[in-house]
C-alpha cells in the first residue's frame, strides 16, 4: 500500500475511490472500503481522507481523534487498498465542490467508481452532498455507489459512538465496532522505577494528547512482543498514589515475560475495563490492588484459552 501526504502525485491508472475521514476505520468504515474493493480486479483502490487540523486558530482543540493518523495508516494497511492518499486538510478546505470532483477525483485519483457513506459531506464549508457528488461524477465520468450506514445493536456505527464507549471504559463495545482491538502504540520510556519495587515492572508509554483517550483506569490487554502475544495488566492515567507530574500514561505489566524493554516500540491492546484508577493511601495498598487485577487478567486469559 502506497501513503501519499499530499495531492501533488497522480494516481498511474484509473482508480476506485473510498471517500471519507475513516477515523477509527471501524465496521463502517471497512464497508465502505470493501465496496470500492469490488473493483479490485479492474481499478487500484484508493482511499482518500486527510489529517485534520488538530487546534482552533485559537490553539482550542477540535474534537479529538480515535487513532493517530499514523495508526489510522496501519489500519488501513490491513485492508485490501492499494494507495491512501492523506493531505493535510488546508490542502482541500478551500476547494469547491466542483473543484473537488474534477481536480481532485478526475484529474488527480482518475477516480472511475465513487464509494462513500450517505452522510459524506465535501468542498468548502462541507457545502457538497451525495446528490451533488453523483451529479458532478457525471462530469468525470465516474459512478457513485453510496454505501448504507452499517448497524449494530439497531444503530449506525458511528465514530462518534466508538469515542463516547472510550471516554466511559466501554471497551468491549468499543472493540465490537472498530472490529479488533483498540491499541496504544508507542515506545516504552523510563519511569520512576518504583514499578520493580512492588514486584510489578511496567512499560510505560506516553500518551498522544490530540486522541481520545479511554477513561482512565486498569484494563486487561495483551502485547505483541517477538511475534508472540502476552497476556498483560494496562493502568491508564496519571498514577495520583505517586508524586510529581501528571502526563498521562499507559503502564503495562506484561505477565509471564522478565526482559529489559526500554526504547522498544510496542503494541498494547485492550480487551477490558476492571476498575478506575484510584489514590491508594500508600504504596502497600496500590501494590496489593496491582496483584489483584493481575489475577484477573491471568483468570480472564485462562478464560479464553479453555
Ligand atoms: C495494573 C495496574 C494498576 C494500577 N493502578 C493504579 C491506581 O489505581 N492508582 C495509581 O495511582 N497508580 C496505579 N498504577 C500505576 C502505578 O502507580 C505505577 O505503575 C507504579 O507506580 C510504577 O511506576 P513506574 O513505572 O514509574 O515505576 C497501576 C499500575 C498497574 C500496572
Ligand atoms: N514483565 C514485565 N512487564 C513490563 N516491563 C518489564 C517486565 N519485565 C521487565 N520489564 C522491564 O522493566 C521496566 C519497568 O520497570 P519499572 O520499575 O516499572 O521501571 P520504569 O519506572 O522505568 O517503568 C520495563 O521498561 C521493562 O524494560
């Protein structure tokens, strides 16, 4: 899969397009895709999406994303798509809709099959609509084939709906949509060293503060380590039980495996909410409350593998 950070490359041949943000590249999402990916055998499947400006002029933040863009590319990777093309999303505020249908999808994508969900909205101030798009598709020649929102539990998957299962710890139905695990990546950075002290060490990585964190607490999750998958205990959160500063982290203890881990980049996967983070009175307590969720967890894993 070939990732373009701006417009400025033509696609080399005729193209099935998936339009759309494709944060979180959910079930709906993936919908969307495979609709563009019927026509594999003839066209190259292209996504077209971009980054969005991440701070108001007035350094306010917009809505904060699911994934990083760079995750929102390894997600798709997993697809079958051939090229993604990403540009900022200045490169494409200011183009009409007409603009946008003939310069971009015809000129540059040579867009020949259209697919995008009912709700897709383009051009400058999202003045462009489906209707709109099926008639300026004429101009280039292209179909549109405007996908159905996806349901689950009666309603549409939303990445709206993923953000707000997030923020209250939801992860289970957070997972159900996005269809695999939520993740946190990132590299594992030197911490207090206190986590060694209560017999529980823990990779600890930073958290991108332009995402929608999920709610701060302790969760099972597993980790992709040399191609094998470990069962591991996360705490997310600002870790109140310790003094000093209040970045927020992903602290994971990865059971069964005792390995220098720091400067590595790893995969942390989400799989359950067991409890909130709490300030325990002292260290005894928050050790004592650490072992107890890695029992869970332990018991959670033999769970699954029976
Ligand atoms: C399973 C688990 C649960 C945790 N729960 C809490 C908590 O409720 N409150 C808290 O202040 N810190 C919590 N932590 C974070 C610990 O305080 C932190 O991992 C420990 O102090 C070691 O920090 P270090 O990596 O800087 O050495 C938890 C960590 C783990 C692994
Ligand atoms: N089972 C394990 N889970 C997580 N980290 C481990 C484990 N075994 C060894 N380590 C190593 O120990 C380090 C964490 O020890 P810890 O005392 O919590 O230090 P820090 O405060 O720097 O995170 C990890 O970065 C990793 O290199």
């Amino acid at each position: 899969m070939r990732v373009y950070r701006d417009l400025n490359t033509e696609s080399p041949a005729g193209s099935a397009v998936a339009l759309g943000m494709f944060d979180g590249v959910h079930l709906g999402h993936r919908r969307v895709i495979e609709a563009a990916a019927a026509h594999r055998e003839e066209w190259a499947v292209t996504v077209l999406t971009f980054v969005a400006r991440r701070e108001r002029p007035d350094k306010k933040l917009f809505q904060k994303d699911i994934f990083t863009p760079e995750e929102r590319v390894r997600r798709l990777s997993l697809l079958p798509v051939d090229m993604v093309y990403m540009p900022d999303f200045e490169e494409i505020r200011k183009l009409s809709a007409q603009e946008f249908v003939h310069q971009v999808l015809g000129e540059i994508l040579h867009a020949k099959v259209i697919c995008c969900g009912e709700d897709y909205r383009f051009g400058n101030h999202a003045a462009g609509n489906v209707e709109l798009l099926k008639r300026l598709a004429k101009d280039i020649c292209a179909k549109v084939q405007v996908v159905s929102p996806y349901l689950d539990c009666g309603e549409p998957v939303s990445s709206t709906r993923i953000r707000r299962y997030l923020s209250d710890g939801n992860i289970v139905s957070a997972n159900r949509l996005l269809g695999t695990p939520y993740t946190i990546e990132g590299t594992v950075v030197y911490g207090k060293q206190i986590g060694r002290t209560l017999g529980c060490p823990t990779i600890n990585q930073e958290l991108d503060l332009y995402i929608c964190l999920p709610k701060f607490g302790v969760y099972i999750s597993s980790v992709l380590l040399d191609g094998e998958e470990y069962p591991s205990i996360t705490n997310i959160g600002v870790k109140p039980t310790i003094a000093g500063e209040r970045q927020p982290l992903a602290e994971t203890h990865i059971i069964g495996v005792d390995q220098n881990l720091y400067g590595r980049r790893l995969t942390v996967k989400l799989h359950q909410f067991i409890r909130g983070e709490e300030r325990f009175e002292d260290l005894e307590q928050l050790s004592d409350s650490i072992h107890h969720d890695i029992e869970k967890a332990r018991h959670f894993f033999k769970r699954e593998t029976n």
